[in-house]
C-alpha cells in the first residue's frame, strides 16, 4: 500500500472544514487549503479571535450542544480536517468533554456528507492505556474507523512551530534558571514534528480517499536530555541537567504553573513521556530538522512563556 503524499491538487476547488483555524495546527491547514486556491471555512470555539486569514475563511461555531446546527455548518464540505482536543482535564474542559464532542463532530460530517475526515490523534494511542489523553485519543480513533467516513488518522508526536507551547518553554525555563531538572534519566525517546510538516500531511490525506493511519514524525529523535541539551546549546544557556525523580520534577513544574498562571507539565504527561508514547518504529513523514528550525529561532525561541490557559481564556488574540 502506498502512502506517499500526492503532490497534485484536485481538478475543481472543494470545500474543506477545518476546526481551529484560527489557532495553532488548523491554522497551518488552513494557510496551506488557502494556497491550493481551495475553499474553506472553519469550525471554532473562538469565532471572535482574529481572524488571520481576513475574509477568506468563513468561521462557524463548534456547536456541540447543537448537533443538528454542527452537521448544517458541514453542509457542502467535501474533506474536513480535525484538530480539536484538550491537553489536559480541567474545571472549564475535560477529555470526556473532548471525546463526547468529537463523536458529535463525526455524527454531523457523516449526517451533511462530508466525503473524507482527516483526524489528528497521536502516537501509540490505547483505549487500555492507564493516561486519559493516549486512551481518549484511542476512543476517537475506533470511533472514526466505525463510522463509515473515509478517514485519515494522522498521530504526531510533540509538534513545533512559531506557536509552540512545550519545545518553547524548555527554552523559556533554560533561559532564566540555572539548573534543569529531567524526570529520570532522560533516556526515553522522541520525534518532534514541524506543525507545517504536519498541515502538508493532511493537506495530502484530504486528497485521497484511501483509509489510512500515519505516524506523523520528524526526522530527528532525540532522547530528552539530547534534545534540552540541544536546546540550551541553540539559545546559548548551557546549563546544569539533573535527573530528579518524576514526583520532583512534577512539583518543580506545579511550582512554574502557579508563578505563570498555568498548567506547566501534568504528571500524565511525565508518564507518556519516560514510558516512550511519544517514540515510534517507523520511518519519518516531517522533513523539518527541529534542531535547524530552533537555530532559524533562537533569538525569539523562549523569550516569552506560552500559555495553554491563557490560550484558551482570551479567545479574541491570534497566538503567539
């Protein structure tokens, strides 16, 4: 079976739906659908963030509590491209808020016709797996795969990119401390994706009509020490790495959410981490080298911390 990208466009302009065009992943879609000179609109918790892409990206809201409003929103769309999830549980969101929802989403797409879902999940999901975001993820997957929607399963690992939240604040924290603390040894592995690598997969897979489901990966693996090492290296802060138990290195980042008014790292996330979730055996689909983009960055790369909340409690400015 060949899963390589087409690199032709459709013959006539579709439709496409992208949920969060306005934020980080589905923005990267978007610009890309836009650049094929294709149609689209998008489905959005934030109808009133700016709009980056001015009056060419129509916005329609996520209605979840109104399934029937969601499938008209849907009406005419040929390929729509999901990016909607939460990182953690929260009083405001949970993953059993995100699941139920995502299913709703599907439900509509088939109920408006959608042709072809291009769903974003990750790596080594399980409807067994003890973390909620693996096992959610997983749930989401079967539940595609059950409803007779062409689909593509596209599972990244950590992305980056300008709006990145995890690879800019390792740079935020070496930037101002002078010890970093690594949950372990910092053996455990991962395969950092450009964002825009990810937007030109799905890009690709809403072209096909094949079911498929991809590792999404970079070209480079890094243990994490490698890759804060290679971080500290790039924005010139060499600094002292101690391994800490997970517990610690948990409390030390609890700590650094209450000071910056976020959620910093969960300890479900240490544990996807050093149990190598983020890790896989195949060949990558990114050509975006994360060490060249970081280099291309190191001037800005840090120098601000990002915020999931704040992210997702001012729904009127673009992300930074």
């Amino acid at each position: 079976m060949d899963h390589r990208e087409q690199s032709s466009p459709p013959p006539a302009a579709l439709t496409h739906a992208v949920t969060g065009a306005f934020g980080y992943s589905g923005k990267y879609i978007a610009a890309r659908l836009l650049a094929q000179g294709q149609r689209v609109v998008t489905l959005t918790d934030s109808p009133q963030r700016n709009n980056p892409f001015g009056d060419r990206i129509p916005a329609h809201p996520l209605a979840f509590d109104r399934p029937a409003a969601l499938a008209e929103s849907l009406r005419g769309v040929s390929v729509l491209y999901n990016t909607y999830w939460v990182r953690f549980n929260h009083r405001n969101f949970t993953f059993d808020d995100a699941i139920r929802n995502t299913e709703t989403l599907f439900a509509a797409a088939r109920q408006a016709g959608v042709e072809r879902v291009v769903h974003v999940s990750i790596t080594n999901p399980s409807e067994a797996s003890p973390l909620p975001y693996f096992r959610g993820k997983a749930i989401l997957e079967g539940a595609l795969q059950a409803s007779g929607l062409s689909y593509a399963i596209l599972r990244p690992t950590v992305l980056f990119g300008k709006e990145d939240i995890l690879i800019n604040n390792i740079a935020w924290v070496l930037r101002r401390l002078p010890v970093f603390g690594l949950f372990g040894d910092g053996s455990y592995r991962l395969q950092p994706i450009y964002v825009d690598d990810l937007a030109r997969l799905a890009v690709a897979q809403g072209q096909a009509r094949e079911n498929v489901i991809l590792n999404a990966i970079g070209p480079e693996t890094f243990t994490y020490r490698q890759l804060v090492e290679t971080i500290a290296h790039i924005v010139g802060k060499q600094r002292l790495l101690v391994s800490v138990p997970p517990s610690l290195g948990y409390a030390a980042g609890w700590l650094l959410g209450r000071l910056t008014g976020d959620v910093m790292i969960t300890r479900d996330e240490i544990a996807g981490l050093m149990v190598g979730l983020l890790y896989v055996e195949t060949p990558p689909t990114g050509h975006t080298r994360l060490s060249d983009w970081a280099r291309e960055h190191a001037a800005t790369l840090g120098q601000r911390y990002a915020s999931e909340l704040a992210r997702r409690q001012d729904r009127r400015h673009t992300y930074t």
